[in-house]
C-alpha cells in the first residue's frame, strides 16, 4: 500500500452529532500533521524570539503576535477545532476552512516576518544559505506578483472543477496536503503584498492595492459558480454520507454547496477589506518614515549650511 493513511472517507465515516456553532468550538480532533506543524513552527518562531531579548535586542510584540497566536493559532484551529472535524462532512463548513487557511493564516504569518527574524538570529553558515535562497533565481519567480496572483486565482477552481477535491475526500494524505497546499498559495500571494520581510517580489502600494482589487471578481464569480452548480462537487462522497446513519440531521448535498458558495464570496470580500486596512496602515507608516527621514535630511543639509557659513564669517574676520 502506497500511503497507510489513505483510507476511504466511507470507511473511516462517524456518526458525527448533528453539527452546530458551538460545535466548532467543542468537536475537537488531533490531526497528527497539523498539530505537529504548529507545535515545531510555532516554537521555532519563539526561540527565535527568546534569542533576540536574552541578547539585549528588542522584536516588536505585534509580529509576535501576529504569527504565533494568529498565524499558527487559526492553521490549528482551522484543521483541528470541529471545522476540521466536520470539513469532510459538509462542504460549507469546508469552505470556511478554506478561507481561513488560504487568506486569513497566510496574511498573519507574512506580517509575523519570520525571515527577518530568522536573518536576525540564525548563526553565520545558515543565514548565508537563507540569504542565497533568496537571492535566488527561483525566489524571484515564486514571488513575482502576476505570477502569484494567477496561481492564487486558479487554484479554487482547480480545486472544486476536477478531480481534486473529490480525490481528497477519499484519501487523508490528499486532505492534508490540500490544507498545506491552500496555505502555501496564499502566503505566495500575500507575502510580497503585506509581508516586511525582504524578499523579492515587492512592488508599490498602488500595485498591492490593484493585485488585492483584481481578486475580488474572481473570489465573487467563483463563489456563485458554486452556488448556482446542479452537481454536487464531491462527486458520490456528501450523496452517500447523506444516505447514511448522519442522514438524519445532514441537509442536502446541494442546499449544502449553495451555502458554501455564498460563504466563498461573501468572507471573501470581507477578508479583503480587512487586507485593504493593513495595506493602508503600512501605506501611511511608509510615508511617515519617509517624511521623518527626508526632514532629518533637510536638517542635515541646513545644519552644514549654517556651519559653513559661520565658517566663512570668521575667515572674513
């Protein structure tokens, strides 16, 4: 057997309750790789942290913030809490998980600038490695924004328009690579956009704004595909769970895609305001500095002016 872990959905199909809000909350599972990821990434990011205040050095509690407790805090729940629990169960529960591990953890983790943490706190050898890599050939095209924002728009509709995402329902290791896939995508898309780090890609606030403005028809036209589809995306998977002991309390398959593809272009827009609040924020903050530094310039520049003409005052005497 290729993968132990793949095992049909119908075969590792429970007689889950009946799903609500608060079971988001209490229908708790451990998925071993989610866990594991977070625990490693997560403690990474603090040691790194430690590192920078046992040495005298400050990091901003923001960034902490920002990728640990968001970031990785909502990778686990997305995958772990009752979302990732019932996320085979009810492609509108999925869809939630979707965007939060497609757009909400990868926009925390780029503003957590775990690259500049690690450029800070990495020994000589390691850090000449990182700084190669991104200086590399293939940074630069992974993070070139046309290129980035193409793989984040096609992606979903590879996803939900083949046999992708049916493949993922049967098979566990395919889940969870989709999961690892839907945050890597994002963080492609977003690092370069709101991400501090020095990394190639980086291009002007008025581009970031238009790269965030073009995602928005695709999020909204992909969202009522789904919702005006007449075949379940799952193929026979959300057919059979439905004819099964959840039967009793699931609603049906369509009514159930429906609502996901509401779900799709509704948090959609709404995680691009909050995108369009952050990249504003850092606008303005760019421009402050900008200005601070071009005052201190202009003070330079008169300070040796008046020396120099003080200078010449005292020749003449």
């Amino acid at each position: 057997m290729l993968f132990p872990a793949v095992v049909t959905a119908l075969d590792a199909a429970e007689n889950l309750p009946r799903f609500t809000l608060g079971t988001v909350f209490t229908g708790w599972s451990l998925q071993p790789v989610a866990f594991v990821l977070t625990i490693w990434v997560a403690g990474l990011y603090i040691w790194g942290v430690v590192t920078l205040h046992r040495r005298g050095d400050r990091w901003p509690v923001g960034r902490t913030i920002a990728f640990v407790p968001a970031g990785m805090g909502f990778f686990y729940f997305a995958t772990a809490s009752g979302l990732g629990t019932y996320d085979d169960t009810l492609i509108s529960v999925h869809m939630v998980q979707h965007m939060i591990l497609s757009m909400l953890v990868p926009m925390a983790l780029a503003l957590g600038a775990p690259v500049t943490l690690a450029l800070r706190t990495l020994p000589a050898a390691p850090r000449r490695w990182l700084l190669v890599v991104l200086h590399s050939r293939v940074a630069k095209v992974l993070t070139f924004p046309p290129l980035t924002f193409l793989l984040y728009v096609v992606s979903p509709w590879a996803l939900y328009f083949s046999g992708w995402y049916p493949a993922t329902l049967d098979s566990t290791y395919l889940h969870e690579m989709m999961h690892l896939h839907l945050v890597l995508v994002g963080c492609l898309f977003f690092w370069p956009i709101v991400g501090v780090d020095p990394i190639p890609g980086k291009v002007g606030y008025p581009f970031r704004m238009l790269l965030v403005v073009l995602t928005l028809p695709f999020h909204a036209f992909l969202g009522v595909t789904i919702m005006s589809e007449e075949d379940v995306i799952g193929g026979d998977h959300y057919n059979a769970l439905h004819d099964g002991p959840m039967g009793s309390w699931l609603p049906a398959p369509l009514d159930d895609q429906h609502l996901a593809g509401g779900i799709l272009w509704g948090s959609g827009d709404l995680v691009a305001l909050i995108l369009f609040g952050v990249l504003f924020t850092q606008w303005v903050r760019q421009s402050m500095q900008e200005a601070k530094r071009e005052d201190r310039r202009l003070d330079l520049l008169e300070a040796r002016e008046r020396a120099a003409s003080a200078r010449a005052g005292d020749a003449e005497r």
